[in-house]
C-alpha cells in the first residue's frame, strides 16, 4: 500500500486502497497455474512489475512487546526464519488474526518498509526473507527481495 493511502485511512478511516503489488501477485499465481510453471517467458513481465513496485510501497508487520517482528522459523531445530508482512489493512486484520493464535505474547502493528527488511537483512544473519500475506496469496522473496 502506498504511505498516503495508509495516512488517509488513519486520519480519515476510509477505506485504504489495494496494494498494486498484491494485484501482480495474485497475476502471477494465476499465470503460473495457468502455465504450471513458474520458469515460463510470459511471467517475466510480472516478475518485472513485482520488483518495481515492491520498493515503493509499505507493509504491515507484527511485532512482539521488545518491538521484534514475528519469526516463522524454517525448521524446529535452525535458526533461520522469514517475517510475515501485510500488503494492506485486511490482509494485516485477516493474518493476525490467524497468527495470533500461534503465540503467546502481545503483538502489535508495525508499518515496514524494503529499507527496514535490508536493515534486517544486512544486521541479521539468520534472516531469509518474508512472506507476503501469508493467509491468502503466500508469496515469498528472499532477503534480497528476490523471488
């Protein structure tokens, strides 16, 4: 979602606008059905489009009372894990909903933006990657921002 959108839905509560990343994400998974393939020439288009415009928006994370983002780790006994982030308010309602039933603690909503995740990526060796609404269209990138 892009910043404005956010900042109007907090000051005015009106409805945020679609994340244009989340519209090429469900264009890819079609396609990729479609194909059955996720190596064919059509999607290279998309491929295009979702990494020119992941950078431009923001994302909604869940963070734990020390301010942490929420981990999925990769297996029981690593310790590597990806974040889950949001790309708008109803996919963030939806997903927390459902993660917050897996932990224990307070989990709070944090705006994150791709500079925060290089952050992440460049101070955290164990981090690799995210996975962008994790509930519905279950899209992950790597640390890099690459798919």
């Amino acid at each position: 979602m892009k910043l404005k959108d956010y900042q109007d839905y907090q000051e005015k509560n009106v409805k945020a606008s679609k994340s244009q990343l989340k519209e090429y994400i469900q264009i890819y998974a079609d396609m990729v059905k479609k194909l059955k393939s996720e190596d064919g020439i059509e999607l290279e288009a998309i491929k295009k489009n979702i990494r020119k415009t992941y950078p431009r928006e923001i994302y909604f994370t869940l963070v734990d009372e020390t301010d942490k983002p929420v981990k999925f780790t990769l297996t029981d006994t690593s310790k590597e894990y990806i974040i889950p982030i949001f790309t708008d308010m109803r996919e963030y309602a939806i997903g927390s909903a459902k993660i917050s039933e897996l932990f224990l603690d307070k989990l709070d909503l944090k705006v994150i933006t791709p500079k925060d995740i290089s952050q992440i990526a460049e101070s955290d060796e164990y981090f690799q990657g995210f996975v962008i609404n994790p509930h519905s269209q279950n899209f992950n990138m790597n640390r890099n921002g690459d798919f």
